[in-house]
C-alpha cells in the first residue's frame, strides 16, 4: 500500500514564491522602463520646478538690488544736491528768488545764459561721479536720469533726458532755453574717457568769462545726434513711487526700475523750502548672454527667458521660433529633447518667465542602467533565496502556523478560553502573543459589547431627537426651555441650565432651567455672573471656550452651590461656539458622581453645538424681523414724504414763479430796474428748487420701478445737443470758458424719449459747466455702429480715484462737488438710469487736475424699447 506524503507548506510556499520571482524579474525588467520613467521624469521635474524657482529668486533679487539703489540715492544728500542745481537751471524750474514771476517761463520760453548754463554742467558732472561709481559697484547696465517740471510751472512738460551713462558711454544734455519747448544738445563720451575735474575747476571767473561749450570740450563731451532715442517709455505713469518693469531689446529682457526722486526746492509762491519731485531716475539691468551665462556657472543647469510661450533667449542653442509647449513638459530642439520648468518673473509687471533646462536623454541613461541592475539582482535572488526560503520556511513558519490554525479553530468553535502555546521570541511568537490577547478581549468585549453599542445607540438617538426638537422653534423663549426640557428628560440629568451673554458680552445670565422637579430655578441670580472674574466652571468654560467638568463638587471650590439643587454631585459646563462666535454656555448637573466620561461629554458637547446654531437662527430670526419692520416703516414714511412734498412743494413753487413772472412784467403795478433784478434771482432760485424737487420724485420713481417713458422713433439727438448747448451757454462766463462744439448735421434720428434724453444732456452739461471755472469744454458727438456716441469734456479740477465711486450714487458728492455746494448728488446717479433705460451707458473718465470726460452712448433703433402709443 503507497502511503501519499503530504505537501507541507514550505513546498507550497516555495513553488510559487520561485514562480513570482521569476515573473517580476521579466515583468519588472519590462516595465522599469515605464514606471521608473515617470518617477524619474517626476524627480527631474521637481528639481526642475526648485532651480526655475532660484533663477527666478535671483532675477526677483536684481530687481530688489535695483529698488534698494534707487531708494538710496534719494537719500544721498550730494546726490539731492547736485539734482537741485541742475533743476535750477534747468529747462523747467526759475528760482522765485531770481525772478518777478517764476511762472512766466511757461508763457514765455526765454535762453539760458551761458554761465547757469555751466552751472547746470557742474551738476552734472558731479552726478555722473556719484552714479559711476553706482553703476560699476552694483553692475547694472545702464543708469539714466530725466527731468520733470517741478510745481507744474510747465504744465503737461515731457520728462526730459539729462544723463545716460552705461558700461560704454556717458551722454549729458545741454539745454539752452526753459519754457515749453525743448531742443536739447547731446554731447557724448566714453566711459575710459571721462575723469572728474578738479573741486577748483568750475572757478567764478572762468564760468562767467568762458562760453558754455568750453567747458563740455575739456571734459571730452562732443555734441551727438539721436541720443533722445535713449529716453524710457511711460515715464509720465511715474508720480509718487517706485516701479519696476520688465522691458525688451529685441530679444534680451529688460529689468528696469524707475523712481521719481524728490528733492527740496524752493516754492515759487512761498519761497520756502518745499520737498518735491525733480527729476526721475531710471537703472536698467539687462537679462543678456553675459547674465545669462553667470546664472548657468551658478545653477549647473542650462536656462533662458520665456515672454509666454515662446522663447527669448537661452545658452542652449535655440532657433529663433522655439516655443514652449502650454500642455507638456519637453521641448524639441535642433533634433535634441530636453526636459524645462518655468517660473513667473516679478508678478504684476510683465509675463516674463524664467526656464530650466535639462537634457531627456540623462533620464533615459539612468532608466537603462537601472534595468540591468533589477535583472541581476532578481535573478541572484531567485537561485540562492529559494533554498534558504524552503528550510526557513518549515522550520519558523510552517509548525507555528499549524499550532496558531489550531488554537483560532477552536475559538473559532466557540473555545474563546482556548489559548496557543509560546515557544519563541520572534515574530511568530509575538503573533501568538498578540493572538492570546486578542483571544482574551474578545472574550471582554462580547460580554460587554452589546451593553456599550446599546448605550451609544440610545444616546445618539437621544441627541438626533432634541436636535430635531429644537431646530423648528425660531423663538428663543420657547426654544431654550425646550431644549433643557428635553436634554433633563433624554439623558436622566439631575438639572439643566442654558446661559447667554448679555448686551456688554461681559456677564452670562440664566434664559432657560430645569430643576429635579422640571420647573425653572427660582433664584435665578445665582447663575448671574461675570465671564471674566467668577471662580466656577461656568465662567470659566465661557473664558477658554472649552469644556470644563468637575466629576465630584465636594472636592472642586469651582463647583456652583444652589439652595434648590443640594443633590448636585457631578457638573459640566460647555460653550455653545459657533465657529469663532461664543453664544452661551451649557450646563448640566447630575445627582451622581463621575457621571461624564469621555462619551457623555461627546454626545453632550453635540446636543450644544446643535443648541447653539437653534440660538444663532433665532437670533437672526429676531435681527431680519426687526429689520424688516423698520423696512417698511421707513418705506412708508417715505412715500407719505414724496407726496407730501408732490402736493405740497410743486404747486406753491409754480405759482411762486408764475407770480413773480406777473410782477416782474408789470402787471400788479410798475417795477423799476433793481426790483427786476431781485424778481429774477427769485424765479431763478425758485426754478431751481422745483429742479431738486424733480430730481427727487424722478429718483423716488426709479426706485419703485414706475418710470415710464414716452417713446418716439423720430428722437433728434442733434437738435437736443444745440437745445442743451444753449442752455449751458447760459451758465458759463464766456470770457474765461470756451464752449466748443463738434456736432454733425447729418446725425441719425433714433427710438427714445427726447424730454428724458435732454434731461441726460442738460445734467451732464450743466456739471461740466459747475465744475470749470477757467478752460474749455468740448462737446463731441459720432455715429458708429448704430450707436451714437456723445462726449463732454471739461479742464475742471477732475476727479480723484477714490471719489469715483461716488458719481453715480444717490446723494453722495464728490469732494470737488461739496466745494461747489450746489445740487443734491441726484442728476448723474438719474441720468445714468435714463441712458441704461434707453440701452445705452453713461461713464466717464478722469484724471485730477486734467479734467474729466463724461461719455453717454445711446443705441439708435433700442431693442429694450417699445414705441409708446
């Protein structure tokens, strides 16, 4: 008879441990490609995405470099200096203490004579030493410095060059007349060519006997053509701070910082000394093949600059269209691929980006070498690991295991006393070790478990049925003694007590209890406290807005004593947050000791949260319904106003101006000439109180929604603009404002309400008219696109940024409006509704001190309208 040896499990083991092994040599080898592929491609990127950050850390650094420098030489005292004498005597500043009218260079551009014109040399000459220095110290590239027109005294002046000077050359000008218009000298030298004069070389008596030109010779400054070409764009967007910008030559970014320097001169109308905007300093620092090299010695990584998508400049070889693929992370190039990171430059001032570079066949090297490694390794593994796999296996594993399959059979019988025997210290016995223990909790937890899970249950339960409750009751004086009612009940408590902050938010006070016999505590003063100085729980859970819990009050001194609670044994107290906002504290009572552990207090810290967002619902429950009655009450007390002032303003005011018309034509009897003046200032105050009268009904009417208008298709928008024209004629002193006008005749009639469209055209108007005391005011009108598009502008004092918010709201008035002191802040805010009812728009734009355009745009065939009948 042939007796069938049993296969133990270390053979079982080791069959198919030596299959997997072979399997994950040939797979692994298949897919290391892949999976090491997209690690390491992943690792690549990752310290890609790091030195992208450094090199654009580094660029972000140069132009900090260049805001340090410019901020610096602000405060150098020589440099302030010599930028006062050169505006001295330059183009666009007089020093009220030479001339009658310093003003006057403004109207009349005079010559410079030749010695402040040496003066104006000498600045510059010690300028150019202090920024060469600058300049070679910090390696920039190019330092620049422009002149403006200190207290507007040229107004709308142009910055001007004065000096340039980069890595090559110096270029300074020459002017030669102040006024308006300049037509500077350039005189140029090299950088090796200049050299700083002797302190003793602008003497008295050379500088008033010698011509200008003398002086520029012996410096080696010859006269050049186009030097202006140097000037920096947009400087005119300079006005109080520092920028920095990013610019191009071609293809090589450009860091440049520019910053208005002030420097104290005297004002031409008080003569004191008045700090002031001179001149605007302008340091380029150029992003080249130099920099660019010096950043690559630094990183070990090749790098370029990015506008976008398409490449400007990089040390690698690239052609002169490269661009940078949006969705992926390599770039082709002249037949080479090539991993890169980009990282956006200076936020705010441009879309430059700084890329990194690495080449992709270094990852795929690195992918091979890798393979072979995973292949030998694997492949010892498998010829020597298999033997020592199977003796290790029967002998550590296998008779352990029977022995632990034996002992779970019997608890898996039923046998939770059985327990397996310990013969080792190693894993295995430490799992029979671990199984015992398993064996002997399991034996706990059945015994126990079904009294826990019924307790929990019930206490869930008990928190989803008072949150329900609660949560349908909006009135706080039903709901908070519902809600203890309910808490007492559900969790067999001995007393519940709900406290809210006062007004001050300083002291709590008792709004809702329940006592052992389920009535309110009637000593409610002793839950009267403050939250900053009482000793007990309550206060103190309101202070750390955590939960406090005393599990005995006969050892506690912060336990809370009540006559008519003398069974207390155990209290806990819980702030109803929510989120940051503390709403009340919870308290509850129990007439035994450690009557909350860690699970009573979770389930009841639940019930409060739950409280606390009833509270918050109730509380803007209350806050919107009050709300809404003083709504309504002021809704009401406004449209009794409306018409009040309907019956009672409009009337008397017509006849007031109907009257006084009849006196001041003679009809109740002769006037003479000065009773005619004062009759007229009467209809005119009169008119224009039943125009603010108007305004408000209009405005009233907007509000409600009951603005009708009276539509036509034959609306002349050319002939409103010559009605308006003349009406403002009238409100303007031709000797100091000129009204002009660019109407065309041929203007197309459109769909609309002309009454409404001349209310827009006169309130317009009207404040052009308000604002501009000395000046022009133009008025524009074109037909393009089906849409006629008007334009009122003024040289008024203009709008200041922060008051544009105001234009167009009911009531409010700019600060220039509150000077003026006429109007009631109504007709822009209607005639924007007017033109937005009609399909079009009302806007404006506005500089301070420039004046203000206001555009109205009205559609000629509006689709929102319907002709009235």
């Amino acid at each position: 008879m042939m007796i069938r040896k049993r296969i133990g499990i270390g053979a079982k083991m080791l069959v198919p441990l030596g299959a997997v092994f072979v399997i994950f040599t040939v797979v692994l080898a298949l897919m290391i490609g892949i999976t090491s592929q997209n690690n390491l491609t992943t690792l690549k990127l990752a310290e890609l995405d790091r030195m992208s950050r450094i090199l654009a850390n580094n660029v972000e650094a140069m132009a900090r470099n260049g805001t340090l420098i410019a901020r610096s030489m602000e405060q150098n005292e020589q440099i302030t200096r010599e930028i006062a004498q050169l505006t001295e005597y330059g183009p666009y500043y007089a020093d009220p203490g030479s001339m009658v009218d310093p003003f006057s260079i403004a109207r009349t551009p005079h010559r410079i004579d030749d010695a402040e014109q040496i003066f104006a040399f000498q600045a510059s000459v010690n300028l150019l030493t202090q920024l060469q220095s600058t300049l070679q110290t910090n390696n920039l590239d190019s330092i620049a410095f422009y002149m403006v027109s200190p207290f507007e005294m040229v107004e709308g002046a142009s910055p001007e060059l004065a000096l340039w000077l980069d890595q090559e050359q110096i270029v300074i000008s020459r002017f030669t007349r102040k006024g308006t218009e300049q037509e500077p000298l350039f005189y140029r030298t090299s950088r090796t060519g200049f050299e700083p004069p002797e302190t003793d070389y602008f003497d008295i008596s050379s500088v008033y006997s010698l011509p200008a030109s003398v002086f520029y010779a012996a410096q080696n400054f010859y006269v050049v053509e186009g030097a202006e070409a140097q000037t920096v764009d947009m400087l005119r967007d300079v006005e109080n701070d520092l920028q920095t910008r990013i610019t191009y030559d071609g293809n090589v970014p450009v860091i440049q910082t520019v910053y208005p320097l002030r420097v104290p001169l005297p004002h031409p109308e008080t003569w004191q000394p008045t700090e002031i905007t001179a001149g605007i300093l302008a340091i380029n620092q150029r992003l080249d093949d130099t920099t660019l090299s010096a950043f690559r010695d630094g990183l070990g990584l090749d790098l370029g600059f990015a506008r976008g998508d398409g490449l400007l400049i990089a040390t690698l070889d690239t052609p002169p269209d490269a661009v940078l693929p949006a969705s992926r992370d390599v770039i082709t190039m002249n037949g080479s691929s090539y991993y890169f990171s980009r990282q956006a430059l200076l936020p705010g001032v441009g879309e430059l980006q700084a890329v990194i570079f690495s080449s992709q066949t270094e990852v795929q090297t690195l992918i091979g070498q890798l393979q072979q490694q995973i292949v030998l390794i694997a492949t010892g593994i498998v010829a020597v690991g298999g033997v020592v796999v199977y003796g290790c296996t029967r002998i550590f594993v296998s008779n352990p295991l029977r022995t632990l399959t034996e002992g779970a059979m019997e608890i898996e019988s039923g046998e939770f006393s059985s327990r397996v025997p310990i013969r080792s210290h190693d894993e295995l016995g430490q799992l029979g070790g671990a199984f015992n223990t398993m064996a002997a909790r399991v034996e706990g937890l059945i015994s126990s478990l079904e009294d826990r899970v019924n307790a929990r249950t019930r206490d869930i339960k008990a928190a989803v049925d008072v949150s329900r409750e609660i949560t349908t009751v909006l009135a706080l004086d039903e709901l908070l003694p519902q809600v203890v009612r309910l808490t007492a009940q559900t969790y067999q408590l001995y007393a519940v007590a709900v406290l809210l902050p006062d007004e001050t938010g300083e002291k709590l006070t008792l709004r809702a209890s329940t006592s052992p016999q389920g009535s309110p505590f009637s000593n409610q003063q002793v839950f009267e406290m403050a939250i900053a100085e009482h000793p007990g729980i309550i206060a103190e859970a309101a202070r750390l807005r955590r939960s406090v819990v005393v599990n005995d009050v006969h050892t506690d001194e912060r336990a809370l004593f009540a006559d008519e609670l003398p069974d207390t044994r155990s209290e806990l107290a819980i702030p109803m947050m929510l989120g940051p906002r503390f709403l009340g504290v919870f308290d509850v009572q129990s007439n035994e000791k450690d009557s909350f552990g860690e699970e009573e207090i979770a389930a009841l810290q639940i019930l409060a949260q739950q409280t606390a967002i009833a509270v918050r619902n109730a509380q803007l429950f209350e806050e919107t319904r009050q709300a809404r009655e003083q709504s309504e009450r002021a809704n009401m007390a406004k449209s009794a106003f409306l018409a009040s002032v309907s019956h009672e303003l409009r009337t008397p005011l017509n006849s007031i101006i109907n009257f006084t018309e009849f006196v001041k034509h003679g009809m109740m009897g002769p006037v003479n000439d000065q009773q005619v003046e004062t009759l007229d200032e009467v209809t005119t105050a009169s008119a224009h109180l039943l125009n603010l009268i108007n305004d408000v009904l209009d405005m009233s009417r907007i509000e409600s929604g009951s603005l009708n208008l009276y539509v036509e298709d034959d609306t002349s928008v050319s002939e409103l603009l010559q009605s308006a024209v003349g009406t403002a004629s009238s409100l303007i002193n031709p000797d100091r404002v000129t009204l002009t006008t660019d109407i065309p005749a041929d203007l197309p009639t459109i769909r609309g309400d002309r009454q409404r469209i001349l209310q827009i055209l006169l309130n317009v108007l009207s404040n052009a008219c308000k604002f501009t005391t000395v000046g022009t005011i133009n008025i524009r009108a074109r037909h393009d696109n089906d849409t006629i598009k008007i334009a009122v502008q003024d040289t008024g004092p203009g709008i200041a940024p922060e008051d544009y918010h105001m234009v167009f709201e009911s009531f409010k008035q700019t600060e220039s409006g509150q000077r003026h002191g006429q109007g009631t802040g109504l007709g822009m805010p209607i005639s924007k509704v007017l033109a937005e009812a009609h399909g079009g728009r009302l806007w404006f734009e506005s500089e301070p001190g420039h004046g203000t355009t206001f555009y109205v745009s009205l559609p000629v065939c509006s689709p929102v309208l319907e002709l009235t009948e």
